[in-house]
C-alpha cells in the first residue's frame, strides 16, 4: 500500500503515530518560513505542516507544490497547539509534521477550485466532471447513493427477492415515451430499442416463477428534457407474485422508512404514509403528487360563486368550469407588490387571471366595513357572503383569499403553482421534513385532446380497478379507475406502480381501447399476450427512482448532483462530447444514411 492511514480519519488518539498519507495538495499557508498545507483524499482532509529547520528538504519540496498536485506524505501526527484547532474539518484537533514528501503526479492549475461551494458555472463542472467529482459535497452525494443502493440490496435480499438483470438491447417496450432505437449490423434495416423500463420483461419473469424480482435498472426515454430529467435514470424495479396493492405498498413503505432512517438519519418522516386517492389528491391539493409538509388545500367555491354578477364566474361556471381557491393565512397585510407577485405566478402559470379577497378587519369577517374587505374584481358582495365564503374556505379576519376559474385540467395545475408559491412566500417547509403518502386509485385511462384517443394513464399492463371490467364496454372510460399507484415526497413522485393484467382476453381488450389493430398487438405484445396464456400468477409491481431520491435526500436541487455522469437539458454529455456524428463507415455497416443537413 503506499499509505497508512486515511487523511479523513486522524485524531487526537492518533497523536505521535507515524503515518504515511498519499492525496491531493489543497489549500496552502506560510506563516513565518513554516508551510501549511491542505491534503485531500476520499475521507477529508487533514493539514500537513513543514518546517524547513526539522525536514529541511521535505519543506523544499512544499514550496514547489501546487493544487491538486498527488503526493505521498510520511510523518508524525501531532496534537495543534492551544487555540489553533479547526473545528470546521474532522481532523481539525491535530496536524502531520511532514519528515518526507513525494511527488507522484503533477496537475494543471483547475479551471476551478475543488472546495465544497462550486462557484463555477455548470457546464464547467461537467466538462471537467472529474474535477467536479473530487469536491466533498460531490463525493458526499455520491457515497449517499452508494448507501442508498445498498440498503435496498440488503433490504430485498432478506426477503427473498432475487435480483435478475434483464437486457437492454430489446425490442421496443412502450411506457408513453420515445425510444432509443438501436440499428442491428446483423439484420439490416432492423433494429433493438432500449427498455424504457424492464416492465413486460418483469411481467414475463412472474410468469417464469420468480414470484419476487428486483434489479437496479437503467431506463431509457427520449424525451425533450423539460425539469429536471434525464435521458437515462435509475429504478429500482421491482415485482411481486400472489400480491395485492396493500402488500406492495407496505413492502414500498417499509423499505423507505427504514433507508431514510439508516442513511439519512437527521431527516423527520411522518409515519405512517398517508393513502389518499387521486381523486382526493386533485380536490384538495390540486396536484396528483401533493406536497403535504403544509395544508394550504383547495375549496370549490363554485356556488358561491354564482351569486356574484362576475362575467368571468359566471361564464366560468356555465361552461362547465369550476372557481377554486385557497386561503392565504395572515397575507391580507401584503402590499401591492406582493400582490402583483401573486398575480404573476398565476400568470406564469397560464390562468387569465387571480381574484383574491383581503379581510383587514380584527371583526368576524361578516362584520368587517367595505374598506376592511377588499376585493380585486369589484365582487362588491354583501358581508353575510363573505362571512359565508370565508366559512366555507376557513379564512377570517387577517387572511386573503386567492380564487381562479377555469376548466379542469388546466384550472389545477394553476391552482398548485398557486398553492407552492404561498407555500415558499410564507416559508411552511422544512427542508428536514419528508412527507411521503401513497396516491392511489388512478383512473385508468387519460383522453389525449392532441390525439383524440385515450391513453393509458399508468401503462397498458395495468389492472382496472375491481368490480369495473364490466366498464370497459361501456362509453365512460374516463371513470374507470386503476389499480395503479404513486409514491409522492414533498410534492415529487417517486415511484409508481400498478397491479398487472394477467390474462390475455383483459390484456387485449386494453390495447384495442388504446387504438392498436390486432395486428398491431399481436406484432408489438404477442410474447406477453401469450405468455398469459401459460399460467400467469396474479402479480404486481412498482419502480422507484434512485435519482429523484438521493437527490431529495442530499438536499440537491438537481439530479444532475447525484449522477457521476449526467448529462446536460439538451442531452449532452461535455466531457466525452457526446452526441457527434460518425464515420461514414460505421454508418454504411448499418445500412444507414443520414437524411440529416445542417442549416
Ligand atoms: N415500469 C413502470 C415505470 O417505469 C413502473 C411499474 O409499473 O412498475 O413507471
């Protein structure tokens, strides 16, 4: 080994011990001919001090030394003097009297430095994505993980899950979005896609009698990369035989709450997960992954509504919309300005407008004069309406009233960019905080306007919920509900899955609501249509996401923090420069051209 110890792990208890480290060079300060300097391996950092009068050429040396420069260090470990501790790194209680250094490698000066506030810009981390990687923070987040996968490995394997890897050369498996398509050399004008999600190849090994199957699974989707999304992210893919929904919920919530309290213990979790349906979700939190660390929930105040004279309620709700709001506790003391931010985020949101009522009063609502009661439409209602609005909504004196109108589904998602932005203003979350629940009766089906057709809203493996297969011959689809679910964090999905189909004749009849020929469903989902037919055990299933999670859990903004590799919103990677084109040649074995001409 060419060291001894871990720069991280030196302590008092180590002092007089002769240790040799080997790491990066970081910091550096000379104080009156003695050099201190920073050395940095995976564990910390730990301060190495030459003295030119003890070790004369070891000191020499050190003047030469630059940042990131790798060195061996021998030496002895030495309690600081008083008063000179640091109590801001872990070894901050002692030093290394430096006898000898070696040089075991040069490096250019960084394009930044390797400290834990990367002040660099983005594409400079991931251009130099090595360097990058070297910064604490970044090897924090990546042990994180590590951990995180580790629990789950040992988690499953205990209860006697196997773990199968699955191909990633396969033939396309539809989840809703693109494919990467991968031409065959072998078969020429044929080509692999790959998996958007193992899922049919889960499915088929429940067929196989796997019973219990899970993998750490590479997903693939070629979608334009709005938020905060990646081309290829991790699941953890998991599928169970002769299950119900409860008991894949259970299993879900077990493994979360017992990771999060190993890995991350210093997070709070409210135990346990709350179940609330999607319908309920859309009622009162707007959003089908609800932030629940706050209340802030949604009233449907249409009726009320109606009695005013405001063309835009009335219209509203004529034409088969709703007027929804929520309260804004205390936020009728908000200035203008605070209150244009408000109307701007409904705005930015897409809704035409926001209507918000402001009880200045201390009175009950009711009793509160014209001039305490101010109204942004000109409503101009009656106290008794107000003291009725503000019963239905739970607001009184002190609070404002933010209502918008319009038609379901696009009325929500206003109203939850509504609801998040009051969350942030009054700063009703704790970071510490995770709030998991489980969302559960999807419906089964989603009407795409764009196409005019349903889709599923899930996946088509899904199972309708019981007691509605009779549904499916009916023309209400759109109220059929699922047997599918999501595991949502502080307003994050983090997971999604769903009982499965297991017979054929249920199967089919999904794919031909969906719009798929027979021949079609037969080209695309022959082998599990078939596999069905040789005794399919019931089975069921979800898949949650790695990056997401460990990024929640390292407090990242970004999944980008979380991923050694990732790449960047326009899908490139900047260290290998990938995407590029490729020689003519490598085409040509394909069979392929580009039709491609740059403008
Ligand atoms: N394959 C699904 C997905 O990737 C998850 C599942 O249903 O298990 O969302």
């Amino acid at each position: 080994m060419l060291r001894s110890a871990d720069c991280g792990s030196l302590r008092s208890e180590n002092t007089d011990d002769q240790v040799t480290l080997a790491g990066w060079i970081g910091r550096r300060r000379d104080h009156g001919g003695i050099i201190f300097l920073d050395l940095r391996d995976r564990s910390g950092i730990v301060q190495i001090v030459f003295n030119p009068e003890t070790a004369p050429e070891a000191a020499r040396i050190a003047e030469e030394l630059r940042p990131e420069w790798v060195v061996q260090v021998k030496g002895t470990v030495n309690r600081r003097p008083d008063g000179s501790d640091n109590p801001a790194i872990a070894t901050g209680e002692i030093e290394v009297m430096a006898s000898e250094v070696t040089v075991m490698n040069r490096s250019l000066t960084p394009p930044f430095y390797i400290e834990d506030d990367a002040e660099a810009d983005e594409s400079l981390r991931l251009r130099y994505r090595y360097l990058d990687l070297r910064r604490p923070p970044m090897l924090h987040n990546l042990t994180l993980r590590h951990e995180v996968v580790k629990y789950i490995r040992n988690f499953l394997n205990d209860r006697d899950f196997l773990e199968v890897e699955t191909p990633i050369l396969i033939k396309s498996t539809p989840e809703g979005a693109r494919d990467f398509l991968v031409p065959s050399r072998m078969q020429p004008g044929n080509f692999y896609a790959l998996p958007q999600s193992p899922q049919q190849m889960k499915q088929l090994l429940m067929v196989a009698g796997v019973e219990r199957y899970y993998q750490i699974a590479r997903c693939f989707r070629d979608e334009d990369l709005r938020a905060d999304r990646q081309l290829e992210f991790t699941q953890l893919d998991l599928e169970m035989s002769f299950v119900e929904e409860e008991d894949i919920l259970n299993l879900t919530e077990e493994l979360y709450t017992g990771m999060i309290e190993s890995v991350t213990p210093e997070k709070t979790l409210r135990k346990p997960f709350p179940r609330i349906s999607h319908q309920e979700a859309m009622e009162r939190y707007a959003s089908d992954k609800p932030d629940l660390r706050f209340g802030l929930e949604m009233t449907d105040v249409s009726d009320l509504a109606k009695e005013t004279e405001f063309r835009v309620f009335l219209s509203t709700v004529e034409g088969g919309g709703q007027i929804k709001g929520i309260v804004g506790p205390g936020q009728a003391q908000f200035v203008t300005g605070q209150v244009k931010e408000l109307e701007d985020t409904a705005k930015a949101a897409g809704a035409g407008g926001l209507v918000y009522i402001r009880y200045r009063g201390t009175n009950p609502v009711g009793q509160l004069t014209s001039e305490e009661i101010l109204e942004s439409a000109g409503l101009r209602m009656p106290p008794e309406w107000h003291q009725r609005l503000a019963d239905k909504m739970g607001a009184g004196p002190g609070d404002m009233i933010l209502l918008m109108a319009g038609r379901q589904p696009r009325l929500n998602t206003w109203l939850s960019a509504m609801r998040t932005h009051v969350s942030e203003l009054l700063e009703l979350t704790d970071p510490n905080e995770l709030a998991f629940a489980f969302v559960t009766s999807f419906p089964l089906f989603d009407w795409n306007e764009d196409a005019k057709r349903w889709d599923s809203s899930h996946h088509p493996f899904t199972s309708p919920a019981d007691g509605q297969e009779a549904d499916l011959d009916g023309d209400d689809l759109g109220d059929i509900k699922s047997k599918a679910y999501d595991l949502v964090c502080n307003g994050s999905e983090l997971a999604s899955g769903s009982i499965r189909i297991h017979n054929r004749q249920l199967q089919e009849k999904i794919f031909g609501i969906l719009g798929h020929s027979k021949e079609d469903t037969e080209a695309q989902f022959g082998q599990i249509l078939e596999a069905f037919e040789y005794g399919a055990p019931p089975h069921g299933g979800i898949a949650p996401g790695i990056d997401r999670l460990v990024a929640i859990l390292c407090d990242s903004p970004s999944i980008r923090d979380v991923i050694a590799f990732p790449k960047t919103q326009s899908g490139s990677d900047l260290l290998f420069d990938a995407p590029t084109p490729v020689d003519p040649k490598q085409l040509e074995e394909l069979s392929l051209e580009s039709t491609y001409k740059p403008e």
